[in-house]
C-alpha cells in the first residue's frame, strides 16, 4: 500500500499575527458547515484513492486548530479511519496556541487519538511576543507545555523565531536554554521572514520596523545548530531539530516526496506526480464543496526534470538525499553529471557521504538555498 500522509487546514483563529501569511480568519462562526463540508471533500477523494493507501499521520494546521472543541477532531478522525486505512499507529498533530489551551481540553485531546502537539510558542521573551501581537505571555507558554506532558503527551513540539528586530544573542540563547528545560521532543526554529500582504511587511517598508542583516541571522542560525546538538537534539531539516525517534513523520512525508491529501481552506495535495490546491477564501470553498464535492482551484502535472529537482531540494534540507530511492526513481545520469560538483563540496565541509545518502553538514546547511541553486 501506498504511504500516504492527510493535512486539514482550519482557519479559525483569535487574532491575526502581524508576521501570518497562512490563509486565517477572526471568527468562529461556520465551523459545523465546515465540518460538514470537510467530511464530503474527503468521501470524494476517498473515492479515488483510499483503496491502496496507508495514512501514515493527520496534521490539523491553521489557523489556530486549538480554539476547536474536541469533538469537532474526533468526527474527523473517526471519518477518516472510516475512508481510509489509517494506520494504528498513525501520528496524529494538531497545532496548538497557548492561551487557548487548558488541562481538561488537553486530556480530551488524548483521549480521542491526537498524539501529537505543535505548540506555537515563537518566543519566552514577553517584549517580543507583545512585538508579534502574540496573545500569550511566557509564562503561559511554559505552563502549556507542562499542563501537556500532565495530559500524557509525550510527543511535544513547539516553534521558536529567531532574528527578530533587536533580538540580541542573549536573548536568542535564553529563549534556546528554556526551550530545552522543558519536557519537548521537537523544536523548529525558524528565521523571521517578510512575507508579502503581512502587516510586518508593511512595518518595514514604512520604516517603522528595521530587519537585522544576513550575517546577524547566519550568526544566530549557526548558534543554534551548536546549542541544540550539544543538548541532545537532531538536526534532520534546515529548520527543525528532534530528540531521537521523535522526527515528525508528516513532516517528513513532505520532505521524503511522499503523497499527500490536503483538505480545507488554502490546502495543497500531491499525489503520483500530480499537485493541486483548494480555493483559500472559507465562502468560496464552502459553495464549491456544495456545487461539486471538491473545492479545487487550480492544478498540474509535474514534468520529470520538475519532480527531479522538487526531490533533490526536498531531501537536501531535510535528512539528505537517498541515491538509492533517487536512481530508482530518476535513474542515475544527474548523479553522474554532477558528480565533481558533489565531490567538492565533500571536500569543503558542506556535504557528507555514505554508500546511501548524500547529506548537508551543519556548515551546508547553512547555505543550503546557495548549494541547491547550484546543484539544480
């Protein structure tokens, strides 16, 4: 059966981040028609594909997916293994806001099958979280994290950003030395990035808010790769670091160019070579899954050379690139072409190489957007 992985988007949220580009709204009216209208977009393409299909891991992204009560997920989930073979130890993430969780809400969590939290913390330092508009302060950060290994959840991840406007080293490295105080086994670390249409975008450009440089962030970045390897984390993509065993696995069937099925509002699947993605606006998703059962606004066929160098780039930021599977896949005459290339950059520290798999070190990855240009 094919490895598959399902991500459903809820787009529900309390307040809108001045950083946020994902497709959110300030409401929480609709959520039984959206409901409704997720569970008809899966029986359509539960119809097409479930047959030789394994889910390997539900991710619930947003949006704030933790301002929904449980039962809302347990529907899904119970749709879901309805439709499909889910497996029974399938991984099972919701992203999570503090502010907007509690111990009994947490324990329902548990109970109705989701084994996995992605908290979005951002920082501890409160200066920066009232900066990013956060509606949480550090404390209650801390305070989730507890409350959620409380609840039995073993599997804890949360996000940090780095390089905010003046975010000294200090801060980073105390933002860092509590991260990994606390019970997780997962952390993403994530540069500031400006994103068009973002209200911090328009700070910037107005003058209001002034970015740190490259170097600064290459600083910082570097900082990191050394903290958390000297604390027992794994570096397995550019961005995020796990205790052993805890990798995420849907995650990694993004990064390892499995398929996947998107549902919801601004969702994007891929599958056999084939990418589409749903309409972002909730009224239009709403009337399109009314009218047809699907909500697609647009699609392609990947060529060859474009799923070549999708996988290359893929596998090069995250646990490296399997020559194996490669050569099964594209043959053998791009490795070869590039082999001098591959060769040199072995022998200035950026890549490491074993009879499998050619991988970035910490010194690659920190360039790793320059040497994927180069290689594709």
């Amino acid at each position: 059966m094919k490895e598959t992985s399902i991500y459903i988007h809820i787009p529900y949220c309390e307040h809108k981040c001045i950083y946020c580009d994902f497709y959110s709204i300030i409401t929480n009216k609709n959520t039984g028609e959206y409901l409704k209208a997720l569970k008809k977009e899966i029986n359509f393409f539960a119809d097409k594909y479930s047959n030789d299909r394994k889910i390997l891991s539900i991710y619930f992204g947003g949006g704030t997916p933790s301002l929904m009560a449980p039962p809302f997920f347990y529907e899904l989930i119970n749709f879901i293994s309805q439709k499909f073979h889910l497996c029974s130890d399938a991984e099972i993430t919701i992203e999570a806001n503090p502010g907007t969780l509690n111990k009994n809400k947490l324990k329902s969590f548990k109970n109705i099958g989701i084994n996995r939290l992605s908290i979005g913390t951002q920082s501890f330092d409160n200066n920066e979280l009232k900066f990013l508009t956060r509606i949480h302060d550090s404390q209650t950060a801390i305070k989730t994290v507890m409350e959620a290994k409380d609840s039995n959840f073993e599997n804890i991840s949360i996000d940090l950003i780095f390089n905010l406007p003046n975010q000294t080293k200090k801060i980073w490295m105390n933002n860092l030395t509590l991260a990994v105080s606390l019970p997780i086994k997962h952390l993403s670390a994530y540069s500031l990035i400006l994103e068009p249409g973002t209200i911090l975008n328009k700070m910037v450009k107005d003058g209001k808010v002034k970015i740190q440089d490259e170097d600064y962030d290459a600083d910082l970045y570097e900082l990191t790769i050394d903290f958390l390897t000297h604390n027992g984390f794994i570096q397995y993509e550019v961005s995020n670091f796990t205790k052993p065993g805890f990798e995420c696995v849907h995650n990694n069937s993004y990064w390892k160019y499995k398929d996947y099925l998107g549902f919801g509002t601004s969702s994007h699947s891929f599958v056999e070579g084939k990418r589409w993605w749903n309409y972002s606006s909730l009224s239009f998703y709403l009337e399109s899954i009314n009218k047809k059962n699907h909500a697609v606004a647009g699609e392609e066929i990947l060529t060859k050379s474009q799923m070549l160098n999708e996988y290359v780039m893929l596998a090069l930021r995250s646990s490296g690139l399997d020559t194996v599977d490669f050569i099964r896949r594209f043959g053998s005459s791009w490795l070869k072409e590039r082999e001098s290339l591959i060769l040199e950059m072995i022998k200035n520290g950026f890549m490491g190489q074993d009879e499998k798999k050619i991988k970035l070190t910490a010194k690659g990855y920190a360039i790793c957007d320059e040497i994927i240009k180069n290689l594709v």
